[in-house]
C-alpha cells in the first residue's frame, strides 16, 4: 500500500511565520510560482491532468493566498477566472495531478471555498478583508480576526472481523455505485463516537474496536477526513436511514474487488453511469463500483483487501 491517502502523502513549508512580512512577501512574489484557482475551484492543467503553475508575472491581478515555499520557491495561489479550456476541478483531475501537486491544490480550493462563502465579521456583520497572506479575515471595525474553518468528518470502513465489509449507497448516488459510511463530527464528540453514532444512525448496527488509520482534506467545501475501520458486534441485519441510505449491504473481498476493477476500466461505470453499469455486471450483482483510487474511501477499502484492518 502506499504511504497514506492521495492529497495527504506531500508536505511543504506553508511558511506561515512569513504570512505578516510584507516585504519577504513582495520579495517572494517576484520569484513566486502561482496556481490559479477559479470560483468554481478549477485550476489550468496540461494534457496528462498536471497542474500548471504559472510566473508571477504572467499572473493575473487578483487575491494573492501564500501556499507556501516548495523546492525553495515561493507558491501562491490566485483567484483568476478561467482563460481557456484547460480548466479541471480536483475531482476531475485527482487521479492524475501528482501528490504535491494535490496537496496545493486542494490548499488552494480550501482557502478559496472560505473566503467567498465568507465575506462578512460574524461579530458585527461588516465586510471583511484577506489579511496574512489570505490566511485570515480581519474585521475594519471591531478589528477582529477569522481563520479559514476546516470541518472533521469520519469515515469508515466496516468490516465484520472476516470477510464481509459494509458499503452503502446515498440517495443521490446511481444504482451499484457504493462507498464507505461517512459522516461529520459533532460539537462535544470524540471521533470514535462519532464513528460508531454515524454507523448506528445510517445502518442500524453496533461497532466497537475503532481504529484511525489516515486523515485526506477534501475541500468540498472544508472537509477534513479522518479514516477509521470499525468491527461489528453482534447483530448483522442493517436497518437504513432513508435519509441517508439508499441502500447498503455486507460484500466480500471478492465481490468488492471485481467492482473496483470494473470502475477503474471504465470511467463511465466509476461515475455510475446506468448503462455502463449493466453492461459491468452481467451476474445481476449489486455492487458495480466503488470511489476511485484518489478518495480516501478507495484507500480504506484497499487497504482492507490488502488484509489490513
Ligand atoms: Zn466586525
């Protein structure tokens, strides 16, 4: 197995002691590597799905965020609508971006998602302006601060100490595309509870032996996700939240394993497309794919066919 989930295997000097310095940061702009990021959270990439990182001066005028310092050359990143057709969002491009890559990437969506969804003082309602480097918000009237916000979420794979795992499928998901159970973590929770409350609420069963294995930030819009495996206890039968749950069920490896071979040759049936679909399961089966390799989900569910628990 690699060395942990894809978007979480690099990491670089975010140089956050800089942040405040103006003048290391206009001196570090002048010999800066910038990644555009649209609204829409897309960044220019080549023909393989590489991110294309720009010169500063070829940069457009725009809210500068200071990524950090790779390879000793200072990174930032931009807000730029897009100039051509080569604009690919993290979920189209995460199989191909590269690790580091990934990780400033995601960096960049993060920061961008929060400072347009959060313009104004949650104190005093004022318009807010970018201040160290984009790191923060700080308020003209009541000069307070604000911190981009990062949301732990767990996920999970289930498993019953042998050879069945549970995967579910959301309401908004097509038929035979499955995945972990996943959920957000409440005020006052601990991941573990977190962990066994979401499995309880959307499935119906108990779990105990919760073990963290790796962590993927996700910034759809501010997702930190933290990945465990879980045990069952006792009963297996599954009573689904329909909020949650359009389906769910006990697989094995074998049955899981045809599925992320079947998704991972087909792009069509990885995004659960109906047709492609049927045409993957000739034998009728429920599960046609599961997430592909760049979720933390896919990590899990390998991981856990490699036998590791
Ligand atoms: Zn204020």
């Amino acid at each position: 197995m690699p060395d942990g989930p894809p978007l979480a295997r690099v990491t670089w000097d975010r140089a956050g002691l800089h942040r405040n310095d103006d003048a290391w940061l206009a001196d570090a702009w002048s010999r800066a590597r910038v990644l555009l990021i649209s609204p829409g959270s897309e960044t220019p990439v080549d023909g393989d799905g590489r991110v294309q990182l720009r010169p500063s001066d070829e940069a457009p005028d725009g809210p500068r965020r200071l990524l950090g310092i790779v390879d000793d050359v200072p990174t930032f990143a931009v807000t730029a609508a897009p100039d051509g057709d080569n604009w690919r969002t993290l979920r189209d491009v995460g199989g191909t971006v590269g690790d580091l890559s990934g990780g400033l990437l995601a960096t960049a969506i993060g920061l961008e998602q929060w400072h347009a969804k959060h313009p104004h003082c949650p104190r005093c309602g004022a318009l807010t302006h970018e201040t160290q480097a984009g790191w923060t918000r700080t308020c003209p009237v009541d000069g307070s601060h604000h911190f981009p916000r990062t949301d732990p979420a767990v996920i999970m794979l289930v498993h019953d100490g042998g050879d069945l795992a549970l995967l579910g499928r959301g309401p908004k998901w097509n038929p035979g595309r499955f995945s972990t159970l996943a959920g957000f973590v409440e005020p006052g929770e601990t991941l573990e509870g977190a962990v066994a409350r979401e499995v309880f609420e959307e499935v119906g069963v108990v779990v105990q032996d919760v073990r963290y294995v790796a962590s993927q930030p996700w910034p759809f819009p501010a997702s930190l996700m933290l990945g465990f495996t879980a045990r069952l206890v006792g009963d297996p039968a599954l009573t689904l939240d329909p909020v949650e749950m359009a389906e769910a069920g006990w697989f094995t490896r074998e049955e899981i394993r045809r599925a992320a071979d079947w998704a991972d040759d087909d792009p069509a049936v990885r995004a659960g497309d109906r047709r492609a679909a049927a045409d993957a399961r000739p034998d009728g089966t429920r599960l046609v794919a599961v997430p592909p390799p760049f979720s933390i989900s896919r990590y899990l569910i390998d991981r856990w066919l490699a036998g590791e628990s």
